[in-house]
C-alpha cells in the first residue's frame, strides 16, 4: 500500500494501470472526508474516530491533504504525532500529502489514494482537507459522507457556510466546544436556512483533544442517509476534473507563460490560442 500510494503521488506511469486493475475491487468502504478551517482540530478528531471504528473491529485508512498555505508548515509531522496512538496497528493505514508548491492534481491523487485504500479492504477511508475556498467543493467530490468541523469564535465560518458548505455537509462538528461561543455557533448554524430537500445537516459538539461527544459524531456518521444520484453526480464531477487534467498535463506549462504573455500583449487572442491547442 504505502508504494502504490507512493506511485499514485508522483504520478508514476504504472499507477495508473494498477488502479485500473484495482477499481473493480472499490466502492465498499465508507469514505468520511473531514474538512474545516486549519487548525480546528481535524486531525485530533480523525485520531479519535479511528479508535471508536478500531473498537468495532473495522479498519481504517486516512488520507490526509496538506493546505498548500504556507501558515500550515509542519502539518505533515503535526499528523504523524496527533495520529500516533495508532502507529503501530496494521489496522490503520495513513497517508499524508505533502502539496505545497504542487500545482494542480490534488484531487485526483486524493481520489486515488481513496480508491487504493478502498480496493485495499479498509472497511473505513477518512479524507482530512483544508477547508479553504475550492477545497471545500473538492472534499465533497470524495466523501460519501462529509463531516464539516467548524470552531466557536470563529465569525466568518458561518458566512462561508452560507457561500455553500450547508450544501456539501453532511454533519456539522463544532469542535473545541470547550472554548467559549459553542452555543452561539450552535444556534447560528440552526437558524441557517434548510437544503433544498427541506433537510438540515446534524450539528454535533466534540472536544477532540478529550474524545468528547466522538462516539455520537460515529453514530451521527453512520445515520446519514445515502443521498440518491450522489455516486453518479461524485462520478460526474471526477471524470470532468480527470479530463481537464489529462488535456493540461498535455501542454508544458511554459507554453501557458508563453501564450499569456502574447494574449496579454495582443499578438494573438485567447480563442485563437485555445483552439490551436485543441487541434494539436
Ligand atoms: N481546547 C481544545 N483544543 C483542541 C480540540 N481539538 C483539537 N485541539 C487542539 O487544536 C490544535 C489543532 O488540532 P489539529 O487536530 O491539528 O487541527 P487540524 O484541523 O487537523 O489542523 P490542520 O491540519 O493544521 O489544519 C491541537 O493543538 C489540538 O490539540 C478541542 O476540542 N479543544
Ligand atoms: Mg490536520
């Protein structure tokens, strides 16, 4: 697992007919993406659902995606200790992905890596991602179920769920609800209006660093309904973003600075442009 993993993040010519191989053995594991803003305690609370899942004798995977921000410097080791009380259980399988200064395929690797841990047998596949602007969106692309952690005190958390987090949330966590305002953030995210269905997402309140409320996130986790057409619609979505990266790979990315440095002079235009690289 950890070289197929390895070739999958290098982008290693093999990996790809290994998954292909791989795929028809995937689709049984439940896949929980966590996201929210950096900090807010996603990896404390992935430590913690993985010992609630080993206790009910499941296995577990964990792919975790480092923002590209430079605020989360050391991330990678931060995961490695929060995550430690699992190191040595063969049962607990985690990767994580170091993504700065990586431009683009982040989703696709992410979605493979998924898939890898998935053929793999883990019966559980946690997703931690940074929860900031795009990422959101792509978190969703992954999860059958997606757990959004959000953090007392936090005031813009609440407008970016109304730029469309309600949409992709499954379940809400606020964590750190020992901190002051859990109750204020409670009721803000019950007064946000319902889906589109009519429904609302649970909220739950953990504090992860203790295990508070963990086993009930599990239970709330569990109880979240299949939505109907969503493996359809997470397809969809995937199969674009596959396409747009296989058609970008294609073209080296100093014929982009070439091309917009002419756009941008007006030698040329930018249909002119893109249609020639279709036709190529
Ligand atoms: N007080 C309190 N601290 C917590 C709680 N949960 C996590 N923490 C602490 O918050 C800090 C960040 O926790 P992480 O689990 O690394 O948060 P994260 O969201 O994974 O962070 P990034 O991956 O860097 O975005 C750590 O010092 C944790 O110990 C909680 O419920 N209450
Ligand atoms: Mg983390």
């Amino acid at each position: 697992m950890a070289r197929a993993a390895t070739a999958i993040e290098n982008r290693q010519p093999e990996a790809e007919s290994l998954l292909r191989e791989l795929f028809p053995r995937t689709g049984r594991a439940l896949v929980i993406g966590v996201t929210g803003s950096p900090g807010a305690g996603k990896s404390t609370l992935a430590g913690q659902l993985i010992k609630v899942f080993r206790e009910q004798g499941r296995t577990v995977g964990v792919v975790a995606v480092d923002p590209t921000s430079p605020y989360s410097g050391g991330a990678i080791l931060g995961d490695r200790i929060r995550m430690q009380a699992h190191h040595d259980d063969p049962g607990v399988f985690i990767r994580s992905m170091a993504t700065r200064g990586w431009l683009g395929g982040l989703a696709r690797a992410t979605t493979d890596l998924v898939l890898l841990l998935d053929a793999a047998g883990r019966d559980v596949v946690i997703v931690e991602t940074v929860g900031v602007g795009q990422d959101e969106v792509d978190v969703a692309r992954l999860a059958g179920v997606t757990v959004v952690v959000l953090v007392p005190g936090m005031g813009d958390d609440v407008q970016a769920i109304k730029a469309g987090l309600m949409e992709i949330a499954d379940v809400f966590v606020i964590n750190k609800a020992d901190h002051a305002g859990a109750d204020r953030l409670d009721r803000e995210l019950h007064q946000l209006p319902a889906r589109e269905d009519g429904t609302a997402p649970p909220v739950l309140k953990t504090v992860a660093s203790e295990g508070t409320g963990v086993a009930e996130l599990a239970e709330a986790i569990r109880n979240v309904a299949p939505q109907s057409g969503r493996l359809e619609r997470l397809w969809e979505l995937r199969l674009r973003e596959m396409l747009r990266e296989r058609l970008l790979d294609r073209y080296p990315p100093g014929q982009f600075a070439e091309a917009a440095r002419q756009v941008a002079a007006r030698q040329t235009d930018p249909y002119t442009v893109v249609e020639e690289w279709l036709r190529t």
